[in-house]
C-alpha cells in the first residue's frame, strides 16, 4: 500500500479525532477545537517571534500533565486566549478534566492569531471569545469546513485570504497523521503568476487545484509580505493515532514546522507567532526510530498540503481587504 489521503483528507481522519468551528461573520474571526473521546498526548514546538498561547509550558516533556482534554485555535490576538476557556467549562460541564480531588480541571491548550485589522466590527461590549469557544465545542464532529471557517474566519496572507485548512494522509504502515491550520501569514502560499502553490511537490490528488510547481517565480530575495500591517501568524495541530510520548509528540512537532516553510514564503518571521501543538490518539502501535522518522515527514507534508488548502478553499465576505485566490484564478 502506498501513502494516500485519508477518507476525508482532514485530521479527523485520524481515528478519535473531532473538530468543531465557529465564527462571528461581523467581527470576521473565529475559534477552532480539536478534541478527542478520551485525554490525549500533546507536545508543542514555536519558531515565530511573536506567539501569543495558553497552558503550552505545561506541554513540555517534563511537566506532570502528559495529557489535554482539547487544542483551541482562535483568531482575536490575546482576546481570543479567552476561546480557550469557553471550552474549559464547557469540559467541565460534560466532567471532563484532570482529577484533582473531587475537583476536575479541564486541560485545554491555545494559540491565538492577530485579525484585528481585517475589516471586522471590532468594536465589542464583551470579549466575544469565550462564547465562540463554547459554541465551535459543541459543533465538533468528524466533517468540517475548510476555507473561510473557525480561526480562519478572517485571516488573510501577504496577497490573498487565508483560512483554514486541513489534510491527512495514511502511510503504507497503517498510521494516519493528519493537520489543521489556521493561515494567516506575513507571507504568501502562491509561488507563481498561474496561481501555483509553494507547496505544489507535496499536494495528493489535485487537492488545491493541480496546478503543478511554478513555472516562474517572483522575487524569492525580498518575498511579498504584509509586513505593513504587523498582523500575521500561522498555527496549527498534526495528529495521528501513533502511540507517542510526550517527547516524542514534541518532535514531531519540531518536523511538521517543515510544512510552513515549504508552503510559505516567508515562514517563522519575527512577525508571526508560528506555532504547532502535535497530538497522539494511541490508537495505534508505538513507532520505532524509522517510523518516528515517517511521521515527522508525514506530519510536515500534510501541514504544507493544508496551507494550500486553506487559501485555495478560502471565499469572498463583505468588507475583506484582500481578494480570494479563486476570485483571481477563476477556480471553484
């Protein structure tokens, strides 16, 4: 058997997985759940210079907590970390949590993405965050949107929209790896003048548009950028139904970050906060060396794939800055 995308080509393809969105189409945000039936494995790797997180100190390998009850990302910059709560007392509500006592306390690690200055009404009596967290909790399920949807809403890159995005892939062990992420870049996904992706080598059945590699390229020295607006981040989630630790969960996490360079030019700028939680199911073996290996190269192609996917899926609302890319190639 050959590497192939899941059924559904989304991280809910590795088994146990759901995922839950919602937006504010006024304000032009949202927040992004991953959870699971049971606890779960979690590491975490950074490599923007401007990240803004939650609880993500308690993911390193070294702390007491190895298992999360939920991954959130969220638009919003520091207001949407309030996302993560909504979905902590929700968890809560349904007595899900890390047992302490008779007490139980939900672990729910997040990331945040700037899109305060996308032409949203940002102009909120109460921090709307916590709310959508709950709400994008209570919609998980294993089929979800991709496109201008949950932390996606409103992001947008250096020349087109973001959103958000997702890819899996089965390798021909029997692992699925999949991810999620949120693209809102300082830089752009688009290498060519035909709309070719930079993360053309990588896509799996004409995912985002098979296009094929760009035939050529604009300045690769100084990139477009949207340095201007100091608004940008990329952050997302890999999965897969590995049995891993939480050392083992932080290097793949540490090798899906290869997915942000080979899809976006620039990546890990001082100006993003690039972030990737990694989680393990264990509803599979435990890898060894050569499989550990697959996963962190499964993990970076699926998250290249993603950011493809996100802005190819990406449509147009009222009041966006910048065009879709199917708005300027003419694509469904």
């Amino acid at each position: 058997m050959t590497a192939r995308p899941g059924k559904r080509n989304l991280i809910t393809d590795v088994p146990g997985i759901l995922v839950g969105q919602a937006e504010d189409a006024a304000v032009k945000t949202g927040v992004s759940v991953v959870v699971s039936d049971a606890p779960f494995t979690a590491g975490v790797h950074v490599m923007g210079g401007a990240p803004g997180t939650r609880e993500t100190d308690l993911l390193a390998p070294d702390k007491v907590v190895e298992e999360v009850d939920a991954l959130v990302l969220s638009g919003g910059s520091a207001f949407g970390l309030d996302a993560a709560s909504g979905v902590a007392d929700a968890l809560r509500a349904e007595g899900r949590g890390f047992a302490v006592g008779d007490q139980r306390v939900p672990i729910v690690p997040g990331a945040i993405l700037f899109d305060l200055l996308n032409g949203g009404e940002k102009d909120w009596g109460e921090n709307p965050y916590k709310t959508l967290g709950r709400a994008a909790l209570a919609a998980r399920r294993e089929a979800f949107e991709i496109g201008s949807f949950g932390a996606g809403a409103g992001a947008v890159t250096a020349d087109f929209k973001g959103g958000i995005g997702s890819a899996s892939v089965v390798l021909a062990s029997g692992v699925t790896v999949g991810a999620l992420v949120a693209v809102n870049a300082l830089g752009s996904a688009v290498a060519g003048e035909r709309g070719e992706f930079w993360a053309a080598p990588f896509e799996m059945e004409g995912e985002f548009g098979g296009l094929g590699a760009a035939r050529a390229f604009g300045d690769v020295q100084e990139p477009r950028t949207k340095l201007a607006q100091h608004a940008a981040t990329t952050i997302g989630i890999v999965a897969t139904d590995a049995k891993l630790t939480q050392a083992q969960c932080t290097r793949m996490a540490v090798a899906a970050h290869d997915g942000y360079a080979r899809a976006l030019l620039p990546s890990h700028t001082p100006m993003d906060g690039d972030l990737i939680f990694a989680a393990a199911t264990g509803h599979g073996d435990a890898p060894d060396v050569a499989g550990q290996l697959a996963l962190g190269h499964a993990a970076a192609s699926c998250v290249a794939r993603a950011i493809a996917r996100a802005v190819f899926a990406a449509r147009p609302a009222e009041r966006d800055g910048v065009p879709c890319w199917a708005e300027r190639f003419s694509q469904g």
